[in-house]
C-alpha cells in the first residue's frame, strides 16, 4: 500500500495563471467601465439638449418655424443617464448580491435610454404640441418635418452606459469596493501597537517613527 499524504500539492504556476488572468481583466474591466459609463452619459445629457425635429406651422398665409430639443421630445433618456451615473458609483459601494442587482440597473438605464431615444426621434408629437399652442388651434399639425442625428447621439450616449452595465455584471464581483479597510460591520479594524520596551533603544525610535508616544504604557490604554 503506497503512502498517501495529507498535504495538498504546492501550486504550480500554471495553476495561478488563470487567476492573475482574471484579476488582470478585473482591473481593465474597471477602468473601461468608468470611461464608457461617465462618457455615455455625458453624451446622453450633452445630446438631449439639442435640437432634434424641426417643421413649421401655419398661421394665416404665413409659416412659421419650429424645431423640438430632446428633453422636449422625451425626457426618459436624460433622466436615465443621470441614474446609470448613481448606479455606476453605487457599483463600489456594495457588494456580494446588491453588487449585481446595482449592475444590472446599470444595464437597464443604458438600455431604456437608447430605446427611448430611438422611438422618440421623429419628434412629431411635440412639435405638434407646439403648434397647438402657437396657432391657438388644437387640431393644428406640423408640416415639413425633418430629424436631425441628435436622437442617434443619444442613443449611443446611452449603448455605452449598456457596456459599463455589461462589463459591471460580468467583471464587478472582482471590483475593489469602497470602505474596504472597514470590517463586515461597519467598524474600522483595530491597529495592534508593538510592545515597547524602554531599555531598548532602538524600539524607543521605531516608536517615534511610528507616530506613536513610547512613554505611555499600550495595556493602560486598552484598559480605558
């Protein structure tokens, strides 16, 4: 009978390899998604400002001109990106399970965003709205409609808040968290203090070079 022992194997390099990969990717992953998340809703914001339909409306013999910005058409995809930022900041505020429930918020607003923006391009509704109230008359209708490429800006602003979401639920159960030096309930971890002993010198000077005051006696302390 051979000789079994209850020692693990050393790990190999070649063991550790796909964990390094892993962190490696972890860490890029990271910084990808704070790039896609703040750049997709700086566009999504930036491009719901501008001018997305224009037409105009007759009053009398005379035409006048009308043009709809985003947040006239749809407000969905502005208020969305402003969520995706809050959700993409409180990805490193949790962890374990809100972790993923908060990247996948993340997902959702990118994704709502774009899908709003697509489906409000043509702009018709508001500029009809408009030109209810410029002409006074409820069954007035826009003429001449035309779209600008703002609703498409905005709809990529917000596929790159879908990629931050994308990247956070693959990658963000390796993401370093906020408040990591605090233990599980919330208190921050006791600093243990080296024990001085004053007929050494050279412990005297680590002391002092540790901020800390060699003449009080650490036990005194812990007992208050």
């Amino acid at each position: 009978m051979g000789y079994v022992s209850a020692v693990p194997p050393p790990r190999t390099d070649a063991d550790a390899e796909p964990e390094a990969r892993e962190r490696r990717g972890g860490r890029r992953s990271v910084a990808v998604a704070l790039l896609l998340g703040a750049l997709g809703a700086t566009v999504v914001l930036l491009a719901s400002g501008r001018t997305w339909a224009r037409g105009t409306a007759a009053i009398g013999s005379d035409a006048l001109q009308l043009t709809a910005d985003g947040r006239a058409v749809t407000g969905l995809p502005a208020a969305l990106a402003i969520v995706g930022l809050a959700a993409l900041v409180a990805v490193f505020a949790v962890r374990g399970r809100s972790r993923l429930l908060v990247s996948g918020l993340l997902a959702l607003s990118g994704l709502g965003g774009a899908l709003s923006a697509l489906f409000g391009a043509d702009g018709r509704r508001a500029l009809d709205a408009q030109a209810a109230r410029t002409t006074a008359d409820s069954a007035a209708h826009v003429a001449g409609l035309t779209q600008t490429t703002w609703p498409y800006v905005t709809a990529a602003g917000a596929v790159l808040i879908l990629a931050a979401g994308l990247l956070a639920l693959r990658f963000g159960r390796s993401w370093p968290s906020m408040g990591g030096r605090y233990e599980r309930d919330g208190s921050p971890r006791t600093r243990t203090v080296a024990a001085v002993d004053p007929d050494r010198p050279e412990d005297l000077w680590k002391a002092l070079d540790r901020g800390e005051d060699p003449t009080t006696d650490p036990g005194a302390d812990r007992a208050h």
